[in-house]
C-alpha cells in the first residue's frame, strides 16, 4: 500500500533520475521513442489503433519503474550486510590496501619520519648503553636518520578477526630501505685502543604485524605475530674523529643485528606489545619519567602441578594424584616479586592456593613507558634456593593529556586494559600468569605524578616524583652556569648483610665528575641532612647514587639509584623519595634545587660563596666533659666534618677539661660544620662523648666569633671555638706571608720526621702506650699538612682569580687592546 502510494506522488526530480538511469540501462529507448512518434501520426492521420495500446505502454512503464526501485532496495540491503558481516564474522575477507601505502608515501617524508626519528632516536640510545659489545668500551650515537622511503603495510593484503571482544588487523610489514642513516662513534676496548666511525647504510625488517584497537578506539597495540626478520648493512667511517678503521672491529654487524632483534623480541612480540595512544589532544610535552605505587593484593588459582608440570602430564596424573595436590597446595608458599627495571621488590612468603599480600611498593619510571614484571616463587624452608613458578606484567604508557594506560595480556591471548584518566587514580586488574594453566594475581596501580621535560608536573601538589635515568653518561661535559643544590637527608629500610642487624651506611654522589659523600650513620634508618653543590651539566648528564655501608673488611654496597636533573626549574626545590635499586628493599630522600650562580650569590648576601675565601676553626677548649674510662677521666680529641672532609685534633690524655688550641682551616663553600668529640682507647673502639654543629654562614667576613657550644647526646659538656670566614685580599698580601707560609710547610716536615724517628725508637723499645702517642700526633701533623695543601690551593685559585679580574680592567681601561682583542 505504501509502494502504490509512494507511486502516486512522484515529483519531477525522481521522474528525471528515472528516465537518466532508463537511458543508460535501456539504450534501445532511444529507438523506440521515434518509433512511438511514428504510430501515433499513423493513429492520427492514416487509421486509428485499438484503445489497448496505451494501457500496454502504462504498464510496461510501471514495472521499470518497480524494478529501478528494487535494485535500489538491493543496494542498500548489502551495504547493510557486508556491515553486519564485518562486526559479527570472526574473520573478514583479504583486503588489498595499495591505498595506504600510497599515503604512507605522502606522508612520510615531512612527518611521520620526522616523528618516528625522535622517538626511536631516544630508545636506540638507551639500548646502546645498556647493552655493549666487548670489543667497546663506549659507543656513541652521533647521527639518526630514517630516510625518505617508508615501509610497506600489507602488500598481501589485511584481515581483521575477532577473538571473544577484542578485533585484531594482521597485515605484512616489509621495510627494505638503503636511504637509512645512523652513524656511531665507538670507543675500542682493549687491547685495541681508539675511536671508530659506524655507519648503518641499510635496514630490512620483514614480518606480520598485528593491531589491536582498546579502550573504545584510544590506543592502539601493536606487536609482530613472531620473530621477524632483520638485516642491517654496516659501513666503515674514515678520517674525521676517529683514530681506528672500523674494519678492524669482528662482528659489529652481528653485533647491532643481535641487539635489534632482541630490542624487537623484548618489546614487541606476541604477547609483549608496544601501545600507540590516540588522545584527542596533544600538549607537545614529553614525559620523562614519573612514579608509581603498586600494590600487590592476592593470587588465586595456584597449582603446584599446574605450576610446575605440562598439560599432558597433568592429565595423566589427575586421577591418581587429585587428592594429593589439594595437600600439597595448602603447604604452597609462595612470594612475589615486583620488578621494574632494575629495580626489585620481594612480598612477604603466604602459605596456600590463594594468598594474600596486600602490600604497596614506590616504584619509580625512568620514560614516559614501563613494564612491571610480577614473578612468582616458592619458598621451602629446608632449600637454599627459590624455586621459580611463574610470571606475568603490566605495561604502563603516558598519553599526551595526562592520562595513563595500563594493559596486560589477558586469557588465551587476549587483552586486558585500563584507562586512568588523571594522575592519582587506582586501577585494579586481574592478570593470568603467562604460560601456565592456572594461576592469577590481583594487582593495584596508581601512577601519582608524571613529570615533564620543561619541569613541569602532572600534579603540582603532589611533592614525590620520579626522574628518567639511564646508564651511563655523557662523553662530552659542558656547565650551564647553574647551581644544583642536592641534600641527602634520610634513609629507610635499608638492607643488613650481616646478622646482628646492625649497620653503618653512608650514601655516594657522581654527577659530571665530581664525587661526594655523606657521613657515615649508625642506623639502617639513618637521618644525614648533609647538603652538597654541583655545577649543573648540560648534554642530559645524570645524578648516580649509591649506599654502602662500612664493614671491617671493606664497603659493601646495598642499592644504587639514577636521576636524571633534567627540567629543574629555578627556585622550585623538589622533596622526593627515591627507591634503591639491585635490592629488595630501601629508599633514600633527596631535596633538589637548580639556582643560578649570581641568584645564589645574591641570596647570601654577607655569606660568601665558594671560592670566596676559607673557614678558620680555632679548637680552643672543652670543658666538664663526661668521663668515658672506668678511672673517671677521658682521653678526649675532636673529629671535624666539613662536608667531605674531614680533620681532627691530637688527643688530651685522663682529663675532662682539654685544651687543644689547634687551628683548622676548610674552603668556603656552605657544607655543614660538624663538630664529634671522641674518647680515644688503643684497644677497645672509640666512643663518643658528645657532638654539636657549627653555624657559621652567617657570620661577617674577617670576624671572629668566639662563643662555647654545648654537646649534644649527652648530659653535660661544652666546648669553646673561635670561627672567621676569612675572605682575603691578595693585592694586599706582602711578601712575609709567603715566607710565613713556607716557613710553615717545612715546620710540618720537620715535624713529621721527628714523629717518624721517634715511632722507630719505640718499636725498636716494644713502649705501647707510647705508639699510640706516637701515631696520634702522626695522625694530627697529617691533618695540619692537608689542611695546609687546602689553603695553598684555595690562594691559587683566588690568585687566578685576581689576576683574570686584572686583565679584564685592563682590556676594559683600553680602547685599543680592547679592540685588538675583539679583533683576534
């Protein structure tokens, strides 16, 4: 009824596309319009037809017309069709796609090459580093170019499929390109010695790629179906900078080709998968690092035979054995460990099928992408040994609106993703444990803060954040004419390696090619708040920090951390806590400030900075000092720590009220004074008897502050200091205080071979008590000898220093050396 009534009213337009399609699906029309203008002037004028004839005509219109209508209706129904067949067939026809590799071709050169080179430029570095040939010693990237010729995307064809919800696209990948150029410059290692030039001239990769859409089309995974196939040609550098021809290095091709293909099987083959993020807005800011607490619920499911044993096996042996697992599985215990990087992470041991550890770790991120490895043992009480069980992962990845995406490989090959859509949000997943039959773990991800390039941060308020590090560090050094202020100020849960749980840890600081170090603590807990001074590298230079602690028969290390100072902004100090590294366990908090030199300068107003000058100590004398020996008395002397250095006095023998009236002298540059008054003993260890600290920045230049400090730790005592920050002028220096000064030095020589010569009567005597007299003033001339070098190299520097202020009135005061100077 609808049709006929749709018939009736036909407007010109369909009238006209009606006779268009007639024309072109009819071209015998054309031929009977003049013949039907024929028989109606033979109807008019020669004899008349039958009244028939029109109805015919009508009709004969009407099923065209009918027919028109029902190949559109056709039409429309198997565009509707192939749609339905393409969301609900598990697997769609091979579709040729040349297209795309034309716009790949369009595209390429001015963009995604461009892009790609930036991206793949810092991972190529990071892999370079991490992984080294033996015959090198340091490799450098010195030049990443990808070429103007793309790859080729399913010259086969592509194919979408569908595995339970998750639609997956294969297509062939095949990059064949000789217009590729990386060049590196290596360091020989021994026993061949000097650089070489490396050059990658050509590049050929070729698998099947697999694509996976997630979150409703905000990400992408991609990863190859397997191994694929790489070739690389290696061409050999000449002249220039290096000093060895290349074609002297064995197997540098095999090298690189080794290293790519496990960089692609490591990252980005089935079920590890790399993930493209589709965000709907881009900030152009790069992501260099942030933090992330993961918190490691429950496992379920777990299986000692399943853990352990094959399918077939487990089949085999179900029947006979069912009973005995389900008691072997409630003596199961079993631990996790969290891996990220390099840093690692242990659970407490659970007992039984289902454990739980409900238990969070600060783990730190290096890049603006992470994989968490979770890894799962069996503890036996009688073994030495942990017995591996079973792992799984989660991949974490920034996207460029501050979100973050978490996605893990889920049952039989599936994909399990989450979205966080800002910093600080939890995210739970349930994960299988890959390669195994049964098992899962319940894990919580909360990625608090990502941080920026420019400094910046996802989250302001939030004070813990997390630096990009790498191995390594720069070749080529280069200042920026800032200053990096870092402060060691405590420690927790750091490891014991002995049984009396008892240790003496200290912290170590490589930054450029300056090493410092913090005193040594008393505690595995330890508080420090020692502050130190770096000038400030450029070229992407890290912060190392590793913790030791003493023992008698040397340091042994227990963690390590690297930071990258990238970002700092001026004036914003950052509070964070940083997990050790190669350990189970412990964590260390840094406060970090950039400042600027004249900005710091400028802030200290009357304190002098470094190179300004030196800090003269007068130990004058203590006073009712507590008795440390069982005859009431004390043999007392002081220790001096001044940043890294470190001084001490010669030793008052049975006295509670010493006089030392000893002069130390330490280059002024802003370290904590520290002040630890000591008992010496021969024999049993030295104890202390108090300590306090020296405040002294504030103190006006060439002025001498004399005051007692009372010690701290014990009940009574004070010890009386006069303390100047002298800040010399050299220009009014006289030649008696060279003399003065070489006077000096040959008075500590002599000094010291007097001490020598008298160390050698007493040994040849067997007088102990007088030895360790003997060695006490020994060890106070060799303190007053280094502090004597201090204060030689602190005048030269400020002599070079005057002297280089000199020349520069100079040229200044003349307009034609000036000139002269500009001119050369």
């Amino acid at each position: 009824m609808g049709r006929i009534k749709r018939m009736g009213f036909i407007n010109v337009e369909d009238l006209a596309e009606f006779f268009k399609y007639m024309m072109v699906e009819k071209p015998f029309l054309r031929l009977l319009i003049p013949l039907i203008m024929v028989f109606w002037a033979i109807e008019r004028w020669v004899f008349s037809f039958s009244n028939w004839v029109p109805l015919v005509v009508a009709v004969w219109a009407t099923i065209q017309y009918c027919n028109y209508q029902h190949r559109i209706v056709v039409e429309d129904l198997n565009k509707n069709w192939k749609r339905v067949i393409l969301h609900a067939s598990p697997t769609t026809p091979l579709e040729h796609c040349e297209w795309l590799n034309k716009l790949l071709m369009e595209i390429w050169p001015n963009y995604l090459s461009a892009k790609l080179e930036l991206r793949f430029r810092s991972i190529v570095e990071r892999r370079l580093k991490q992984r080294k040939s033996k015959f090198i010693e340091k490799i450098e990237l010195l030049e990443f170019k990808l070429g103007s010729c793309p790859p080729s995307l399913g010259l086969h064809g592509t194919r979408w499929s569908t595995t339970g919800d998750q639609k997956v696209m294969r297509l062939g990948f095949d990059w064949d390109t000789n217009d590729i150029s990386i060049m590196l410059l290596a360091k020989v290692a021994k026993p061949l010695i000097g650089t070489a030039r490396i050059v990658v001239n050509s590049l050929h990769i070729k698998g099947d790629l697999l694509l996976m859409p997630i979150l409703d089309g905000k990400a992408i995974l991609y990863s190859f179906v397997s191994t694929p196939e790489v070739r690389i040609g290696v061409a050999f550098g000449s002249g220039g900078s290096q000093s060895l021809p290349a074609t002297e290095l064995p197997g540098v091709s095999s090298w690189l080709v080794k290293l790519l293909t496990d960089t692609i099987v490591k990252t980005m083959v089935e079920p590890r998968r790399r993930c493209l993020s589709l965000p709907p807005v881009n900030l152009w800011k790069k992501a260099i690092g942030g933090i992330v607490y993961v918190k490691v619920i429950s496992a379920s499911k777990l299986s000692r035979s399943s853990l352990r044993g094959s399918l077939s096996r487990k089949q085999q042996t179900s029947s006979v054995h069912g009973f005995q697992d389900m008691v072997d599985n409630k003596d199961l215990q079993t631990f996790i460990e969290v891996e990220l990087e390099e840093l690692t992470r242990r659970t407490e041991v659970r007992s039984g099928s289902c454990p739980q550890w409900d238990l969070t770790f600060n783990m730190v991120l290096h890049e603006n992408t992470g994989v968490v490895r979770f890894h799962l043992y069996e503890w036996t009480p009688s073994g030495v040994k942990y017995d591996y069980l079973a792992s799984c992962e989660i991949k974490i990845g920034y996207v460029a609106d501050d979100s973050t995406i978490f996605w893990a490989t889920g049952p039989d090959a599936g994909v399990i993703a989450r979205h966080a859509e800002f910093c600080g949000k939890e995210v739970e997943m349930v994960i299988p444990f890959e390669g195994v039959n049964s098992g899962e773990l319940t894990v919580r991800l909360v990625l608090k803060e990502w941080q920026f390039s420019d400094g910046s941060h996802s989250l302001s308020h939030l004070r813990s954040s997390a630096l990009q590090s790498f191995n390594g560090s720069s070749n080529f050094l280069s200042t920026t004419g800032r200053k990096i202020n870092i402060t060691v100020g405590e420690g927790k849960d750091l490891i014991t390696k002995d049984n009396s749980g008892k240790g003496n840890p200290f912290v170590k600081l490589l930054y450029g090619k300056v090493i410092q170090r913090t005193k040594t603590a008393h505690s595995f807990n330890p508080s420090w708040n020692q502050k130190f001074e770096f000038d400030e590298v450029g070229g992407g230079e890290y912060l190392k920090i590793k913790c030791y602690t003493e023992e008698i028969c040397g340091d042994d290390c227990i963690g390590s951390a690297r930071i990258s100072l990238e970002g700092l902004v001026e004036g914003s100090a950052r509070d964070v806590w940083i997990p050790l590294e190669k350990v189970n366990s412990g964590e260390l908090r840094l406060q970090i400030e950039a400042v600027r030199i004249d900005d710091q300068e400028g802030s200290r107003g009357s304190n002098a900075g470094s190179g300004n000058g030196w800090i003269e100590l007068v130990l004058v004398e203590a006073r009712d000092l507590v008795a440390a020996d069982l005859r009431g008395t004390s043999d007392p002397f002081v220790k001096v720590q001044y940043g890294s250095l470190k001084r001490r006095t010669k030793v008052m023998y049975k006295t509670l009220n010493p006089q030392w009236n000893q002069t130390l002298e330490f280059p002024d540059n802003g370290s904590p004074l520290e002040l630890h008054v000591k008992d010496h003993n021969s024999l049993l260890p030295i104890s202390s008897i108090g300590d306090c600290i020296v405040e002294y920045q504030r103190l006006p230049p060439n002025q001498m502050s004399d005051k007692w400090i009372p010690l701290q730790g014990v009940n009574r005592g004070e010890i009386h200091i006069q303390i100047t920050r002298r800040v010399p002028e050299l220009l009014k220096k006289s030649s008696l205080d060279s003399q003065a000064s070489l006077n000096k030095g040959n008075q500590i020589s002599s000094q010291m071979k007097q001490v020598i010569n008298k160390l050698q009567s007493l040994l040849e005597d067997g007088n102990v008590e007088g030895l360790s007299t003997a060695l006490t003033e020994l060890e106070a001339l060799r303190d007053m000898q280094e502090d004597y070098i201090v204060q030689l190299e602190t005048e030269q520097m400020l002599l070079l220093n005057k002297i280089k202020e000199l020349g520069q009135e100079i040229l200044s005061s003349s307009p034609s050396l000036s000139r002269r100077s500009s001119g050369s």
